[in-house]
C-alpha cells in the first residue's frame, strides 16, 4: 500500500512541476499577439490551461520515457 500511495505522489510531484515548468515557458510568449485583450480574465485563464495541457503532456511523456528506457 505504502508503494502505490509513494508511486501517486512521485506522479503528483511529477505533473505539478512540469505545469509550472510549462507555466515559465508560456510567460515568454507574447499572448499579445494571440488574443485581443492580453490583461483579461480569458487570456489568463488561456495562459493557465495551456499550461496545464502542456504540463500534463510533459509528464506523460517523462512517465513514458522512465517506463520503456531500460534499467
């Protein structure tokens, strides 16, 4: 028991820091460019997701990477 709930907080860990590496990435992006009002509540909340869909395909990727690499 103690190996799954070890095993769900690694993945946990693992997404939360990839959303926030995404999350630095998209800050040097112009989002001027890509939406009319870049201060407004959907431009941040665009901001957000995207980093959270980044972030969460980052961390599969990693997941993947670490389970077909060989030891």
């Amino acid at each position: 028991m103690d190996s799954i709930l070890s095993l769900v907080m690694l993945r946990m860990i693992v997404l939360l820091v990839c959303v926030a590496v995404a999350w630095w990435a998209l800050s040097g992006l112009k989002f001027e460019r890509f939406v009319s009002a870049p201060g407004s509540r959907q431009a941040k909340l665009l901001h957000l997701l995207l980093a959270i869909v980044l972030g969460h395909q980052c961390s599969a990727f990693v997941f993947s990477y670490i389970g077909w690499s060989p030891p």
